[in-house]
C-alpha cells in the first residue's frame, strides 16, 4: 500500500455520494394519495354510471383488494430480487394507468367480464404505491443519517388525500365524472415525470446480496417466517380488523342512529381525521428517536386510545351528531401514530434484501386483509337483528383490550426467553439472528466473542432489546418491562373495567324498560 496516498474518512466519502432530494419523497406520497382519491374514492359512481348492477359492483369491490394483495406481494418480492425500486415503480405505474383508461372504451362498457379483467389489472398494477413508496422513503432516509423521518414524508400523504378529496366531488360536478380519469392521468404523469428524473438508481450491492441468498437455495428469509415477524403481523391484523369497524361504518352509523345527520359532517369527519393526522405523522417519529421509547409502547397506547374511540362513539347524544367531530382527533393516534411505528418497526424486522417484501405484507395484510376480512365480518354484526351499532362498538373495544393483552403477554414471553436463552450463551441457532435494517447499523455492537454460535446469540439479544427500545446501558428487570408498557397495561384493564361496566348499565336499563 502506497503510505504517500492520502487518507478518506468514510464520512467523507458519504459526503461525496450524491442523495436523493427528500423533497421527492414528499412529492411521491403526495401525488400518489391525490390520485388515488381523485380516482379510487369514485370509481364505484362510474361503475353505476354504465349500467352495472349492485351485485356487480361488488363482485369488482370484493376482486379489489384480492389483486392489490397479490400484487403488493408480487412486486416487492420482484423489487428485493433487483434491488431497484425505480423501474418497477415507475413501470407498474405507467402501466396501470393505462389499464384504468381501457374503462372507457365501448367495447369494456358492455361487458362485465372485461371489466372485471380491468379492473384486476389496474389493482395488480398500481398496488406498488403503498409498499414500494415506503420503502423507498426507508432506503433514501437512510442516506439522510435521521435528518428526517418517514412520518415527516408519510404525512403528504395524508394532506394529499384529504385535499383532493375535497376538491374531486367540485371538480367533477364542473367536468363531469370524466375528470377522474383526467384528473388521474395529470397528476399520475407529474408523480412518474419526478420518479423518472429524481428517483436513486439501483445499488449493485443490494442485488449482489440478495442474488447470494438465492444462489444458496433459499426461498424465503428466515426473519420473514421467525416468531417475532409472525407476532407482529398478527398484531396488524387484529387491529386492522378492529379499525375497519371505523373505516367502513362509522358514516353509516351517523346516518342511521343519529337525527339529520347533514352530508356535510361527513365530508368534515373526513378533514378533521386527515388535519389531525398531520401533526401526529410529523412528530411521532421523536418517541423512539430522542425520547427512547420502544415501539411496542406506542403501538401499544395505540391500541388504548382506539378502544377509547370505540366507546365515546356509543355514548355521544344521537340529537347531535355534530359532536363527533370532537371524537375524530383521537384518528391521528389511532392511525398515523400506529402506521409510523408499524412501519418502523417492519423496517426493523426486514432482513436485508427484503424491505420490499416486508413492507408489502404490512401494506396488504392492514389494508386489504384485515380491512376486507373486517368489513365482512362487522356488517354482518351491525344489522340491527344481530349485535347493532352500538353494540358493535363496544364489543370492537373489548376485542382490542383483551388481544393488546394476549399481544404484550407473547412479547414479555419471547424476552425473558431470549434473555434466559440468547444473551452471549452458546447454542444459539443462526436462523434465531434477526436480520436487521439500517436503522440498527449506527447502534451499539456486541462484544465479540470467540464462539460464533456465541456471536450469533448475542447478536439476536441486542437486536431484540433495540426492537423494544432497549440499549446496552439500559438495565431493564427481568420481564423487560418499560414504565410506559406498565401504564399502557394499567389504561388498559381501566378501560376494560370501564367497557364492561357500560355494558352492564345498559343491560339494566334494558331490563327496567
């Protein structure tokens, strides 16, 4: 080695490396959430428009969902398998786009069979802006060194989704229900102009690494299919389910049990949950970043406040529905808070290679799985003649309260586990060594140690502690338990108490009338 050559610091190096502008990701959550509302939210209009039926149009609502899924899973494997996010962002884009304009042909008007084929296509296609977006945020952030974080880009998303939702039913009533192609097209066509000049190019490494793993004949990371990954995803099943109550009723319980409920609180329910989503994805990120908070904590309060919602819904007056707009900020923790910390925290999970995959499950199982499941499920249970509205809310309540019990029981179990069995022992297996993100490369390494199953253990041990919010100079006690976990367990059996004691009240004026 020549000692003349001068020396680069790696930092140096970093310096030099062009980045991806953040601005772009803010862009691309932006206009990916206009035109999506601009288009999504009445597409079921025009289906009525041509002449489909009820049931029609819910075979095509029910087929949905079912291609988004496949197509989110698809795509981000496809994505991991050439580490580039770019063409396979910007090609399923531009292609599905041009699939949703064939709803517009003669020949797809009048028959029922190619539009059902349109619409797969469409969803197949474009179910890449949720997954692929996000982890490209999480790839481009890590360029950044935390200068900012996901929620500072995920929260356009939601100003560009309740601003359009806004302006698409003005703009349609002036152009006619035409516009939300146009209206898609145009702003599709900004969103894949600043994909094509801005987005990163792929990084030879990143395919390198992963063309290894399947090389050596492996099908699936093990981290995808470990105990903690199948944990979490149960989580945001549940809760997905228990939302979807919410998401898919809440307008149709102030429509039919309150008095002159006016379509207008409707449209500003809607403006207050975005509004207040805003500031909620803007800051939540500063819990596990400088107050040292574990995600499971904020997952966790999470789930507290949701329960909380679901029982305010029951005992607001039905003579003035207007009330609920004092109930709808309690959205921004419910959602925005949750989505950050899920995606972080799939983030985390993810093994290198295969960010793209775990953020296509956590995109498909929350929104189309356990949304889909749970709209099936809760209309069957708000008919009047089986458990109503009221009811429903209140048993959604306590199914979030007890399976946030049984949630953080597995996860107190799976600790004191790895702390009796991982921390720097022997006999550790590889396959329990979580393969863990960027977010993990500036933290603390472990000691080495002269055994590398030893290695390997201790490895799993830190990665699991830093999962929590744990780090090396913590001194947890033996469950691992955090004040924030106790208080959230205490709000918890409060709220529990508090349910069913609302419940027994009514039972008994029930009984006296």
């Amino acid at each position: 080695m020549d000692s003349g050559s001068p020396s680069v610091s790696p930092g140096e190096v970093q310096h030099h490396v062009q980045r991806t502008p953040l601005w772009t990701l803010k862009a691309t959550q932006f206009l990916g959430a206009a035109a999506l509302a601009c288009f999504s939210r009445y597409v079921t209009v025009y289906y009525n428009d041509i002449g489909l039926s009820r049931t029609q149009i819910g075979i095509l609502q029910c087929l949905s969902p079912f291609a988004s899924f496949a197509g989110q899973l698809f795509w981000g494997a496809l994505t991991d398998r050439l580490g580039d996010y770019k063409r396979t962002l910007v090609g399923t884009q531009l292609c599905g786009t041009v699939f949703i304009f064939f709803y517009m042909l003669p020949v797809v008007k009048k028959s029922f069979v190619l539009v059902v084929m349109v619409t797969v296509m469409w969803n197949f296609l474009l179910s890449t802006a949720g997954p692929l977006i996000d982890a490209l945020c999480l790839t481009v952030l890590a360029e950044w060194d935390g200068i900012e974080g996901y929620g500072d880009q995920r929260l356009w998303c939601a100003v560009g989704w309740g601003g359009m939702a806004l302006l698409a039913g003005q703009l349609i009533d002036m152009w006619g229900l035409n516009f939300i192609f146009i209206g898609f097209a145009l702003i599709q066509t900004a969103n894949i102009c600043i994909c094509v000049i801005w987005l990163p190019q792929p990084k030879a490494r990143s395919r390198e690494a992963v063309d290894a793993w399947s090389a050596a004949g492996n099908s699936a990371p093990p981290s995808l299919l470990s105990f903690d990954v199948l944990w979490f995803l149960t989580n945001l099943i549940q809760y997905g389910v228990a939302m979807s109550l919410i998401e898919s009723f809440l307008f149709v319980y102030l429509i039919q049990d309150f008095q002159g409920t006016p379509n207008v609180l409707l449209g500003a329910s809607t403006a207050v949950m975005c509004a207040f989503e805003i500031p909620v994805f803007k800051y939540v990120g500063r819990l596990w970043k400088d107050s040292n908070s574990s995600l499971t904590s904020v997952l966790l309060f999470s789930q507290v406040i949701l329960a909380l919602r679901c029982v305010l819904y029951t005992i607001l007056p039905k003579q003035h529905p207007w009330l609920v707009l004092l109930v709808e900020p309690l959205h921004g923790i419910c959602f925005a808070a949750m989505w950050c910390a899920a995606v972080e925290y799939g983030q985390r999970l993810a093994p290198r290679g295969g960010v793209a995959r775990m953020q296509a499950l956590v995109n498909g199982l929350y929104y189309q799985v356990s949304m889909g499941t749970g709209s099936i499920a809760w209309g069957a249970l708000v008919e009047p003649d089986s458990l109503g509205f009221e009811r429903s809310f209140l048993w959604d309540a306590v199914f979030v309260v007890v399976w946030s019990l049984i949630w953080q029981a597995g996860l107190f179990a799976t600790a004191r586990y790895r702390r009796t069995h991982h921390i720097c022992t022997a006999g550790a297996s590889a396959r329990d060594v979580p393969l863990t993100s960027a977010a993990f490369r500036g933290a603390a390494e472990p000691q080495a140690a002269d055994d590398p199953v030893q290695a390997a253990g201790c490895q799993a041990a830190l990665a699991h502690r830093q999962l929590q919010g744990h780090h090396e100079s913590t001194a947890p006690d033996h469950l691992g338990l955090r004040a924030a976990d106790v208080r959230c367990f205490f709000c918890l059996l409060v709220m529990a108490l508090r349910v069913s004691a609302l419940w027994r009240d009514r039972q008994i004026r029930k009984a006296g009338t």
